[in-house]
C-alpha cells in the first residue's frame, strides 16, 4: 500500500508541517515550545503542579514491581513518584501534567523488536509492517506487559492489511490519483496529490508540484478547485477524489464525532469533494443527509434541506449494491476513530512556522 | 591551590598542537583547520548535490548556484543500490545518463569545485534500505542478529528492513566489490587530477540507530570477534576470569550478555566489555573498509565519518573514530527550541574534535523528522559557529526526492532561502574564520567508562539512549535508577554533574568546552580547570590523564567520590590529584557555589559577559584580537542586552550591516531565537584579550559611517 519507492517531493516546511499538524496536532507544541533551562531536566510534584498537560509519563517496573524509571519525555526525569500500579496511572499523568502515561514491564521493547522481527515477511509494506506492529502492541498490552492511559482506540479491532487494501482500492484505485487542497484566508494552506500504483501509493506531491502544474489560480477556491483537479489529473493519473475546503472547517470536522458532520458541510459547500466517487457518496448517505437537513433546517428557518438533496440521496441508493462500505471493510469507522483521538486535543489557532 | 593568575596565563589562542595534525602523508590535508590542497587553503564549507535525484540538465546550473553561494566544495553520497542494478551489475551513467557519477565529477572540476564524495555502502539519504541493494539487506549471512538470532530491523519509512551486520566477513566482501567499482570512477579524479579532495568511509555508523547496548550484534562473525576482543583486552583467559568472576574455559566460553543481570559492580565488567567491544566492533569495521577503499585506489585525501544526533549515547568516541579518519564530527539537525542541544553538541567537538565540523547541517529536512524551517537551520548554523564549528556541509543544498526546505530548486535555481547562506558564506571566508580561536578555560571531561554503563543500563531496549537524545531527551533519561551497589545510580549521575556545571558555567558567564575522556592529553592541558565525575570505579587511564593534567597545572574539580576500582572492579591505587577540588554536585545551587568559588580564587575570564544572562555571548579572536562576536537568544521574546568589552569596539552586522559600537558597553537588541553575528571593525586595531582600552580616535574613523553610542536596532 506504501510503495518503497514512494517519491516525496514539493513541500516546503510549511506546507509539510501544516499538512502533518492536522493528524498530530502535538506536533506544533514539539517545533515550537520553548527551550529547555537546562541540560538535565527534572520534575517533582510540586513543580508539575503549575504546568500545562504535555508529553507522556513513561514507568519502567520489574517484574517485581519495582519501579526502575520514571521519566516524563518532555519535563525529564521525575523525582520520587509514587505510584500504585495501572489503576493509578491516570492520576500519576495528572499528576505530572502529562498528557499520556505508559508503564512498561522491564524488556517489553526488547520483547516487541524481536517478535517484530520474526513475524515481518520480506514482502510487507510499511503500512503492513505497522498492521503487524500494532498487532503486537495489543498483544503485550493484554498479556499486562503494557498499560496506558488514556485508551481512545482501544476498542478499535486492527485491521489485516488485506482489509486495508480493500478499502483503499475503494478510496484510491490503482493508476488514480487523490488530491487534498486547503486554504486559509484566501491562500492555499497546505496540498498533496497521492498516486496509487501497482497497489501501493508511490507519489506524495506538495503545493510546490500542484500550483506548478496548475499555473496561476483565480483566487476563489470554491471555483479554483477544477482547475487544481483538472492539472492533477494531466500531470498525475486520473482524479479518484479531491477534497477542498478551507484548513479550519477540516481541523473541525476531523474532531467532530458526528457521522453526519462530513455530509452537512458537504451539502452547505464548507468543503468541495470533486470528483465525488462512490464510495464518498455512500458515507454521505441518507443518514447523513437526514443530519443535514436537521440542521440546515434549523440554520434556515424550516426550510427542507432534504429537498434539494433529494436527487443526491436517490444517487445514494442507487450505488450502494455497488461498493463496500469502508467502515464494514475494516471493522471500524477510521474517521470516527481519528475524531476520539483528536478530540482530547483541542484546536489551536494555526501559527504558520517562521520562514 | 589557585593556578596561575591571570597575567601569567599562557594565551589560549596559539599554534595547534600535534593533534591537528593528520596521521599520514596525503596529497591533499588538513591544516589550519581547512583543506591544504596544493597551496591553497580552502575552508570546509559545502553544500550536498545528489546528482542521480536532478535531471542532467540541472546539475550545470546547480553546481552554478553553489559556486555563486561561495561554496569552494560539493559533496554527493554514492548510492550502491541505486547504481546496481542486477547482482553485480552496476549503472555509472551507460544506461541512464544521471547515474554518470564520473560525468558529474568532471563537471565540478570544470567549474573550479572541489568535491567531496561519500560512497557508503551506508548512506541512508533517505533512500529505500538507506542506498543498499535489496540483496544485501536480505542475505541472511549480511543481516546483524538480535540475542534470539533475528534479523534486526530498522523501523525507518519508507520500508522496515534487516540492517546489515559490521561483523559480517561476507558483508565487508560485498562491500570491497563495490568500493572496487566506484575506485574505477573516483580514483582518476582525486586531486590534482581531478576535484575529490575528501572522501567519507560509511555514515553514521550506528549500527543503523539500532544501537541499544542488547539489540545487536550476535551474527557469527560478530561473536567471534567479541572471543577475540576478550583475548586482546585480557590477555589471558586467567586474567577474564578474574575480571569476570568467572571460571571460562576459554575466551570461547564467555557468552556475550543478551540483556542487562547485573545487581553487583562486580557482575558489571562483564556488560562494560559488551559495550567497549560495541565500539571496538564499529571502529574496526570502519578502518576495515577505509582499507578497502584506499586499496580500491581512493586514498591520498582525508578521510571523514559522521556521527547522527544523539552522540552521547552512542557506541562510538570522537576520539576513537579520529583513528580511522581524519575529520570526524557531528550532523546536525536542529530546530532553534533545541539551543541546549546544538551548543552541547558543539562544544563537545571543539573540546575533543581535530576540527569541529558538520558534515551534515541540516538545510530543510526528510519529511520524517521534527519539521524545519529556514529560521531553525539558520539558527542552528549560527549557534553551532558561535560556540565553535569550523565548517559544514549544507545539506541538502539542492532540492530533491524525500526532503523540503533546500535553497536551490530540483531545476538548480536558487529560493529567497539562499541569500542568507551567501551571506553567512562570505562572511566565514572573509573573516577567515576557521582560523579563529574560542577561548576555553574550563573543560567539562567526559567519562566514557560511565556512558557505557548507562548504554548497558537503559531500560527502553531498542530506543537506545542515543535515539532518546536524538528526540529531545538525554542519554540518561531511560537509564535504570538501581544503584548496583554504589552509592548512587552512576549510570544517570555523572550526566547530571555535568549538565549541573554547564547550567552553573552558562550563568556565570565562563566559556568552557566538552573533552572526550579519550581524548589525546593536549586536549586536556588547554585548559586551567577541568572538572569530571567520579565515582567508586574508574578509568585508570582517564584518571591518569587529568592527574598528569593536574601536574602540570590544570585544576582538577572531581567528584563526589575518589575513584577505588578499576573498570574490571578490581582494586586500584588511584593518585590523589594535585590541585584537586574533591565536590559533592547534587543540586543547581552546588554547582553554582563551586563555580563561583573557582572564579574567584581562579580569576576565570569572563569575555564580553552580557546581561541579561539570557543572552549568550561568544567571541572568536586571532593573533590580533577579537574578531566575531556572537550574541546569542535563544529566548521566545526579544531581548535588549548590554555587552561588557574590553575596550572601545565597532561592529558590523554580518546580515543586516548594521554598524554598532561601544566604549564599555555594546548595547542592542537580539530578536526571539535569533543569533547575531558581530563582525568587528577595524580588527588590526581592535584590543586584544587583555583588556587595555584603545583610544577610539586612534583607529581610522574613516571605518565608521554610523552608529551612535550603543546603537541598538
């Protein structure tokens, strides 16, 4: 699905980091805090008292119960911790202003690498590598080798990477192209085109590529986005999808649990899914739109959004028979479990990095 | 007992050493801290061009760009599995016209470029198997091993593989076959027949960042070599037992530990072993294959390594590598939050390195790391020369697959980002800067007897202590806190001392370097202080180097306990140091006490101190005085500070030209997590070290165009 010998290329530092905040909102927190006062950090109690929840307090015990290490991976070493097992762990991550706490037995890691190491094939991808990565994980977090707090996915099943493939050859089929534009006051923000071939995503173009292959854009993104699709599909493959939309509206709807969010800012154009494919169609299906029309309803004073939607709900109908629905193919809804993840981080207001 | 007083001190800014010198006979060398080719000094400044990621049409007007950078050198790894093509089979340009290393060469030497080529075989470059062929990687007699006799494999995208093993014989035979086919290019080309002037044996030789003390390497090969390291550091298997506690039959007998058991110091010796044959392993690994390259007919030039981020945890020594090459010196990726780091980084190679130098300064980024912008290269640049680089390699300089940030496009154009490295270029040439000289009274001796006792103590397996470092933390975080039987955790404490003393050093304002403890002693006696833990085991060789230095005059702060054991644990008379300082360094407040006590009875230089302590400040002088001054924020807000001189001074803004003066005091203004850089005017006249004030109107006026008292931006 990840092709070894992915090309990378047209993003500069700001586009990148833009594109990657959205999944890992921390991240802006890592590039940007402030330094550190002295070569060896450490923290006690009192001091973690006045500050703000970051990073994950990590505790290695024996086997014995002994605690060998604790350690917060942004604060340092943490003095005299008092701790009473994984129940208490989420009181010890507050208590420490840590956004995470982990305990590890003693050789856990060793133990991962190496069952890593057996169970890897020559022939696996990264993104199965990281299937049989996380499988492990789960392994050793239930055999009591691993706890951590908080769980936001603990109840989601892993998927084989057969089922990946499946529900990425609905997304992006072979020899087609998905593009990804977003702006913020008028500008574009960040963009990628990915290109699936021979099965694997082999291309992850940036604004640089996009906006070269465009040429000059009006400046209107709601009438801009054709021509982004259009280039793309010359200088590419063939658009499966595109989404375009403003960086704020995805920031939110990437949080937003509800499963109709996606289809109300569909319907009201705060974002622009163009070439809309199937299986968009499908997950912005009856339900969703009966979530639109509860809302526009009420946004526009009694008027019937199903009404005008009504054509699009019939196109509905009609192809589910045609297409898996991911959430079936993988055992889970991914965007309702990427909004649990991202909800215990809150939006920032963007900070564009220094030039 | 105080040293010397101040105006009996020897000046620190004085002729190298022998340590500058390189080991051999070559045609092209190393001397006043630059490349001696014919009679040219050329500094090491370069910039990184890929040539087999740009079209062919691009590399005329890339290599352009770079020599309109000021750049003398450009450097190009050498991929192996990008030119191999089948088994055996290799591209340099017949098929595809941009793997025409030669072609490339050639052009460089057209355009007056020096070249710098790094053929690996491990280059990473963020290359699929980091640039082996996929043969390599998955031939199970290459494949270094963990305890269990798995491949050990590096999680790094684009695809997890199985790194290869430095033991490996068949491995190190791959290797002489390629080194034989890039000889074919590159040995005609070396100068003066052609531009490669510098050549780098490997990369990071980390074992592939899987360098956790228990990950690897149990190949075969490598076991063997571990029997044979015992017989060469033993002598005899009566003396490994006696060392070990134990009653092997013969070297055969002694297993190699597969994870850390020990409770005792004297259970210790066995995994301290484990840890020095780690860099054993890698350094004979590397002078392996630099013996492969020279008889592949690369030689006559010096040779570089490079070590990644996270040094201090890692299986290697600048001193030990500088046995296998003559340039060593750190890569350097860092974003401006991580000041501390930089400067740690860099004043542990201008303390221990023959010349502190970056081959590889990080100009953008791999996607896969910790996003940077131009702001944070730069940054790191300055800071890095502000407490002493010498030179870099800008890398990537052209832009190409899997990066972003490179001044010059894919197409060999230069981006707005470019001006500011022309600018930083010519003003390192100008002043001549790698001839300058940092002043350092205080050394901070690194013990690496107790780094590899926190490698074999980490408790986070394959995230070594070096991998911790390199994402933010330090080498010691994931260290176990048992005391083994000592009076303390070791293993965590003598990182502490240190970083106490830094932190005390910083704030007080006195310039101090890193010496690695294995350091050549003249490292030792540039120094009037040196300060280094100690606990109840030591290096008898360390211990005996400071002594010596403490003989001839050096003050020797140690502690908090006189060493008593050997690092075999064995029983040892250590010498009570002359001039010794025996302290107990638990707290901040220790360490600031005994600086200030050192200062005092000392009389310790405190050159162009600033106020607010915020602000950092270093001054680069030669024969003739000061001649950069760096004033360093690495706040999140402006600072607006003072700077104490020696005398009356005037100043150039090296970016923005600024003219800047003072009688006593500079005063100015330093933006949030910015670096400035100082160039003073009028240096033949500018005052010297000892602060004897110069009467401005004796310096040619005709120098000053602006600037009134104190001109603050």
């Amino acid at each position: 699905m990840i092709s070894p010998h992915l090309r990378f290329e047209g993003f500069d530092a700001r586009s990148w980091t833009n594109l990657l905040s959205l999944f890992a909102p921390g991240l802006r927190d890592r590039v940007e805090g402030d330094p550190a006062d002295t070569d060896a950090p450490e923290i006690d109690l009192r001091e973690a008292r006045s500050e703000v929840a970051e990073g994950t307090l990590v505790i290695v015990r024996a086997d014995d119960g002994r605690i060998l290490r604790a350690l917060h991976t942004t604060r340092g070493r943490v003095r005299d911790l008092a701790y009473d097992g994984p129940q208490d762990l989420e009181r010890v991550a507050r208590a420490y202003a840590a956004r995470r706490a982990l305990e590890l037995r003693e050789g856990v890691l060793d133990e991962l690498a190496e069952t890593l190491a057996q169970r890897l094939e020559r022939t696996d991808d990264y993104a199965t590598q990281w299937l049989v990565l996380a499988r492990i994980i789960r392994e050793l977090t239930s055999s009591g080798k691993i706890h951590a707090w908080p769980r936001p996915v603990d109840d989601v099943p892993i998927p084989t990477s057969g089922m990946v493939r499946r529900a990425l050859d609905i997304v992006l089929p072979d020899e087609h192209a998905l593009v990804v534009v977003l702006w913020e006051d008028g500008a574009p923000w960040t963009a990628v085109a990915l290109r699936r071939r021979d099965g694997a995503v082999d291309l992850a173009a940036g604004p640089d590529l996009i906006f070269r292959w465009t040429g000059p854009l009006g400046g209107d993104w709601r009438r801009d986005h054709r021509v982004v699709a259009d280039a793309v599909a010359r200088a590419v493959a063939p658009v499966h999808v595109g989404l375009f939309a403003e960086a704020s509206q995805i920031r939110a709807l990437l949080r937003d649990p509800d499963p109709g969010a996606w289809a109300r800012a569909v319907a009201v154009r705060d974002i622009i899914v163009h070439p809309t494919p199937p299986y968009v169609a499908v997950a912005l299906g009856a339900d969703a739109a009966r979530a639109v029309a509860r809302t526009t309803s009420r946004w526009l004073g009694g008027f019937d959004a199903l009404k005008p939607l009504a054509p699009f709900a019939s196109y509905v109908r009609g192809r589910v028979g045609e297409v898996g629905s991911i959430t079936a193919l993988l055992g889970f809804d991914p965007l309702r479990a990427l909004a649990r993840s991202l909800a215990e981080r809150p939006v920032r207001d963007p900070q564009p990095p220094a030039k | 007992m105080p040293g010397p007083r101040a105006s009996e001190r020897p000046r620190a800014v004085r002729a190298r050493g022998p340590v500058d010198q390189p080991p051999r006979a070559l045609r092209v060398d190393l001397r006043d801290r630059a490349l001696r080719v014919g009679t040219r000094s050329v500094p090491l400044l370069s910039g990184a061009v890929h040539y087999w990621r740009l079209e062919r049409s691009a590399w005329r007007p890339a290599l352009e760009s770079l020599v309109r950078l000021g750049l003398p050198i450009v450097e190009t790894y050498v991929p192996w599995g990008v030119h191999e093509t089948g088994p055996g089979e290799l591209d340099f340009g017949r098929r595809d016209a941009r793997k025409d290393l030669g072609a490339f060469l050639d052009l460089a030497h057209e355009l007056g470029l020096l070249a710098f080529v790094r053929p690996g075989p491990h280059i990473n470059a963020e290359l699929t198997f980091f640039g082996l062929p996929e043969r390599i990687v998955y031939d199970p007699a290459c494949q270094a091993r963990s305890p269990k006799g798995s491949p050990v494999y590096l999680f790094f995208p684009p695809v997890m593989f199985p790194v290869p093993s430095y033991a490996s014989a068949r491995f190190h035979q791959e290797v002489g076959a390629w080194f034989d086919a890039v000889g074919e290019i590159v040995a005609p080309r070396l100068w003066p027949e052609g531009p490669v002037a510098l050549l780098q044996v490997d990369n990071e030789a980390s074992f592939y960042f899987r360098d956790g003390a228990y990950c690897q390497d149990y190949h075969p090969d490598a076991l063997a070599g571990w029997h044979a390291f015992l017989a060469d550091r033993y002598g005899s298997v009566e003396a490994l037992n006696t060392a070990h506690r134990a009653a092997y039959p013969a070297f055969e007998g002694c297993a190699a530990p597969v994870r850390f058991d020990a409770q005792s110091p004297e259970a210790l010796t066995l995994h301290l072993d484990w840890a020095a044959y780690h860099e054993a392993l890698i350094a004979g690994a590397l002078g392996k294959m630099r013996a492969r390259m020279e008889r592949a007919g690369m030689e006559g030039v010096p040779f570089v390594h490079n070590l990644p981020l996270g040094d201090g945890g890692l299986p290697l020594s600048v001193p030990g590598l500088e046995e296998v090459a003559e340039l060593v010196g750190f890569d350097y990726y860092h974003g401006r939050r991580e000041h501390r780091t930089i400067k740690r980084r860099t004043l542990y190679l201008a303390g221990t390195a023959r010349i502190p130098y970056a081959p590889e300064l990080g100009v953008g980024a791999p996607p896969w790391f910790t996003p940077l912008a131009h702001a944070d290269s730069l940054y790191c640049a300055l800071c890095a020369l502000a407490f002493g680089l010498r030179g870099f390699n800008l890398y990537m300089l052209v832009d190409r697959d899997r990066w972003y940030g490179a001044p010059i496009d894919a197409a060999g154009a230069a981006r707005p980002e470019a001006d500011a490295w022309r600018v930083l270029v010519g003003r390192l040439v100008e002043v001549g800067f790698h001839r300058l000289e940092r002043r350092a009274e205080v050394a901070l001796v690194v013990p690496r007897e107790y780094q590899r006792l926190s490698r074999a103590t980490n408790l986070l397996g394959p995230i070594s202590p070096a991998t911790v470092e390199a994402i933010g933390g330090t080498p010691v975080d994931g260290c176990r806190d048992d005391d083994l039987g000592f009076a303390g955790p070791v293993q965590t404490l003598w990182f502490r001392m240190l970083a106490r003393f830094a932190d005390a050093l910083t704030d007080a304002g006195i310039p101090y370097v890193y010496v690695d403890g294995d350091a050549d002693p003249a490292r030792l006696a540039d120094h009037r202080v040196l300060i280094t833990p100690s606990y109840e085991y030591a290096s008898t060789e360390r211990w005996q180097r400071v002594c010596d230095a403490a003989r001839e005059g050096s003050t020797l702060v140690y502690g908090p306990t006189m060493p008593a054991l050997d690092a075999e644990m064995l029983p040892h008379a250590f010498e009570v140091p002359r001039r010794g300082r025996r302290v107990l360094i638990d707290t901040a407040a220790d360490a600031a006490r005994v600086v200030a006590e050192l200062a005092e009875a000392l009389e310790l230089a405190r050159p162009f101190r600033a106020t607010p302590t915020l602000l950092e400040t270093t001054v680069h002088e030669d024969e003739h005085g000061p001649r950069v001054l760096f004033v360093v924020n690495a706040e999140k807000h402006a600072l607006d500070g003072e700077v104490a001189l020696p005398g009356p001074l005037d100043f150039v803004d090296a970016f923005s030209g600024e003219r800047l003066s003072g009688d006593t005091t500079l005063r100015l203004r330093v933006p949030a997590q910015t670096v400035r850089m100082l160039l003073v005017d009028a240096p033949d006249a500018a005052p010297t070290q000892t602060p004897t004030p110069t009467p401005r109107a004796a310096r040619p006026r005709a120098r000053r165009t602006s600037g009134g008292k104190g001109g603050a931006s």
